[in-house]
C-alpha cells in the first residue's frame, strides 16, 4: 500500500463520526459474538442473514419479484435471474468468513473478487478461472481487491472496497440488468469478507442493504468516484450507518434461528 493511500485511509479513519460508528460496530458485534445461536449454529445464522441481505439488496436494486429467496432455496429453484445471482454472490461470501473462533480463510482477495463476480454473473469483468486469475481480478478490481488487503481501519476499507466494486461492475449490469446481480450485491459481499476478517464485524450475521439507495447515498458514491473528499466521508458514514444498523438485524436473525422462525425454510420478506 502506498503512503499517500495509506494517509488518506486514516484521515477518513480519523474523522470523529467514523471512528464512533467504528466503535458503535466493534461494540455491539462483540456483545452479540456471545448470543447463544452463535455458539453452535453460526453457519445457520449467516446463511440466515446472507438471505436477508441478498433480498434487501434485490429490492433496493428495483429486481422483479418473485417467490420469495428462501423458499427457491429449499426448493432448489435456481435459475439465472438477477435475483437468484443477487443471493448467489451473498452465499459465495460465506466461503471467506473463516470459522467464528476459530481457523481463518486466507484466500487472496483477488481470487476471492474473482469468485464472487463471476457468481454474480459478471464474467466479462474477471476472466474465467484460470492460472493467474489474481493477475487477472488486479487488472480488473484494483481498488477492491487492493484495500481488502491493505492494512488499516476496516470500516474505511470495507466502505472504499464496496465502491470500487460498483465501479467495475456496473457497466456490465447496465447492459444485462435481468440475469447479473446489481452491482451493490457484489459490494456487499467483499465488505462482509473485509470486515469479518479484520475483526471489526467477526460474527458473519449484519444484515447488509445499498447505502446508495438512497439519493444521499447515491450522491455520496458518486462523489467518492469522483474524488470529492467530503463525498468519502459521506459514503464512509453511510456504509458505517447501514452496517451498525445491519448488526441491529443480525440479533433479530440469532433469536429468530434460535426460536425457529428463521432460516433457510422461512421467510425472507420484510421486517
């Protein structure tokens, strides 16, 4: 990582509203790292919550509806729609989250980006699997699969990662909306991998939804784009918020497990 990416890393970092959602997020995942679901279903409540997050992210993105995520689950109702991809590039991330207490993942993010677009249906942004695909995904994801790697504040990273990742994307969603996974999907997922890795978020169940769905959001991600600094700070406090508040719905998720109310034969409609 250079030096002046680094700077400019830790002045996002160092801006008082980040660092208290940064906080707020370390805080309460690590009060909710005790909740009894995650001591012997944890890969039950993330796959809950990865449900979740694909059918927020589905329908911030305007995705036609259908029968409900979790049910074609069950049913095994796969197909190439733009919604199945939107849960496929959630599920996928679940591979890279490591055991909660236990052995890490260590798959280079660049295979990890590479993974995760192609399941999203981007091929023609990663080039099919093959010796040098990190060569590849570093042509084609720099920005992402570079700040999953570097060192420094998490939140700022995931943030900054998640934009990079709509930026390579959305072109090819632009021209196939119906049958790739909205750009926020792929995001959302390489934010998840950024932040449970690190620490900041370990449990795996924040439920994620697009910052940019909103217009603030969306100016704020532009901005960023667009070099503006004050629209980092925006984009890095919105990412924050959706997450701190992802952590409010990821202990709706562990109580629902727990009660048998959730899971991957239950509802994922709204809440």
């Amino acid at each position: 990582m250079t030096g002046s990416l680094r700077r400019a890393l830790d002045a996002l970092d160092a801006a008082p509203e980040v660092r208290s959602l940064s906080d707020e997020i370390a805080e309460t995942s690590a009060a909710l790292r005790w909740h009894q679901c995650l001591r012997r279903r944890t890969r039950e409540a993330r796959h809950a919550a990865a449900l979740w997050s694909a059918t927020s992210l589905a329908d911030a993105a305007g995705l036609p509806g259908g029968e409900d995520l979790a049910h074609r689950v069950v049913s095994a109702s796969a197909g190439d729609d733009a919604r199945w991809a939107t849960w496929r590039v959630q599920f996928r991330s679940l591979d890279y989250l490591g055991t909660l207490g236990g052995v890490p993942d260590h798959t280079p993010p660049g295979q990890v980006a590479a993974a995760l677009a192609r399941d999203g249906g981007h091929h023609d942004v990663v080039a099919p699997a093959a010796p040098g695909v990190a060569r590849q995904v570093a042509a084609s994801l720099p920005h992402a699969s570079g700040l999953m790697a570097a060192e420094g504040p998490t939140l700022v990273r995931a943030a900054l990662s998640w934009a990079h990742a709509v930026a390579a994307v959305r072109e090819s969603w632009d021209t196939s909306p119906l049958h790739r996974a909205p750009p926020a999907a792929l995001g959302a997922a390489l934010a998840r991998v950024t932040l449970v890795r690190s620490g900041l978020e370990p449990t795996g169940v924040a439920v994620l939804d697009d910052p940019a769905a909103s217009a603030e959001g969306a100016a704020a991600l532009a901005g960023y784009l667009s070099a503006d600094w004050d629209a980092s700070l925006a984009w890095c406090v919105a990412v924050g918020q959706m997450v701190r508040d992802g952590l409010v719905a990821g202990r709706v998720v562990c109580d629902e497990v727990v009660a048998g109310r959730r899971g991957v034969a239950t509802t994922t409609g709204p809440h």
